[in-house]
C-alpha cells in the first residue's frame, strides 16, 4: 500500500508540474478558464493569468471559484443551475430510502448467503408519498447532496454515534474523496461518490450550458447564467 501511496504521489506531482508550465507557457493568452466540483479558480491562478476574462464552471457550486478576487478583476463568472436539479433531487430521495430500509446492508446480507441463515432485520416505516418523506424524516434522517462543506463532519459522526441523528445519506464529503474512517464504520450511513447530477443527460445539459456561456461571452452576447 506505502509503494501504491507513493506512486500516486508522484503522478500527481507530475501533473502539477505539467499544469503549471502550461500556465507559465500561456499566461498571456488564456482568456478563459473552465472548472467543476473539483477545480476551479483560486486566487493565484487569477493572479496568474493576466488575460482572463471568464471562468465557466461545470456545477451549481461555486465554492472552488474566487469570486471577490473575480469581482475585483473585472471577470465574468458563469455556473450551470437548474438543469441538474431533478437529478438531483432523485439521489437526495434514494439516500433517505437506502437508509431508511438499509438498502445496501441488504444486498451485503443477500450477497454473502447469510439470508439462508435467517430473515434480514426490520426497518422502518415509509410513509405514503415522497412529500411526507422529505416532511417528516429529514429532521432525522441526514441527506447531503450539496457541498461537502454544509455540514460539520465531526459534528455529524457524533450525532449518529450518539443517536441524535438517525442516518445520513451522503453524495459529498468535505475533503474529497476521502472521507472520515468514522462515517465508513457505521451502518446507517449511506455514501455515493458526488453523483448528484451523474447522468449522461445531465451532464450534457450542464456543458452544453458552459459552451453557451463561453460563446456568448467571445461573441459580445448576454451571458445565459452570470453569476457575476
């Protein structure tokens, strides 16, 4: 595992070098900048490119983008809201079920032939309609679909621990993708790996919406989704 670490370590030590060359070789001639979930534009990658115009961020977040730095700069921001929405929604609804009716320990108990040992455990009650769910059980049942960072990790552990909060559904961490050994050891707790708006669909819909922010952007147009 310490040789794996190790190697991993140092491919993502040659591609920071690589990133940062390409930054350095054309500096004077990047306009715009194109971000995620993961990466976007910090201030010293503002500072750094002189020409900038435009960052264009494939997500709703906003969080890897230095607005006030943006702002001061002069420098239009763009993100892709509404289009992922219903998507989603879905995952937010589907952690709070899988919780509730322990979906995945389910399939654990089939996949390992213990069902032959005996029925699987009762779980709890839905109730009659997807708005009674969300009503009644998110003051219990935890679904975070949002930002890693909308949420106390160290704060949550100990509400699920303590039996203060019931279960938590969660498609984001706050330092991804790692994500804190306790939550991993607990079983009423669900994980996605941030697949919100994972859909081909979705996705398309999302960078369809960046390219239209970037054209009308270079032809002089309204901004389809300006942030700032």
């Amino acid at each position: 595992m310490f040789l794996e670490d190790l190697r991993g370590l140092a491919k993502a030590l040659v591609a920071i070098g690589a990133r940062t060359q390409f930054l350095k070789d054309h500096r004077d001639i990047i306009r715009a900048v194109v971000g995620n979930s993961i990466v976007g534009a910090d201030a010293a990658l503002i500072e750094s490119l002189p020409k900038l115009e435009i960052v264009a961020t494939c997500s709703v977040g906003l969080d890897k983008i230095d607005l006030p730095k943006c702002i001061e700069k002069g420098i239009s921001v763009t993100n892709t809201p509404d289009v992922l929405t219903e998507e989603v929604a879905d995952l937010a609804i589907g952690l709070i079920l899988a919780v509730l009716r322990r979906l995945c320990d389910s399939d654990r108990h089939v996949r390992s032939g213990k069902w032959k040992e005996g029925e699987y455990q009762l779980t709890t009650k839905r109730k009659p309609d997807i708005s009674s769910i969300v009503k009644s059980l998110m003051h219990w049942v935890l679904s975070n679909i949002g930002r890693g960072t909308h949420v106390d990790e160290r704060e949550l552990v100990s509400a699920l621990v303590e039996g203060r909060l019931g279960g938590a559904g969660l498609d984001v961490f706050e330092h991804e993708p790692e994500v804190p050994k306790e939550l991993s050891r607990l079983e009423n707790v669900v994980f996605t790996p941030h697949v919100g708006s994972g859909t081909m669909e979705t996705r398309k819909a999302m960078s369809d919406l960046v390219l239209g922010n970037l054209e009308a952007h270079f032809l002089n147009k309204p901004l389809l989704t300006p942030v700032v």
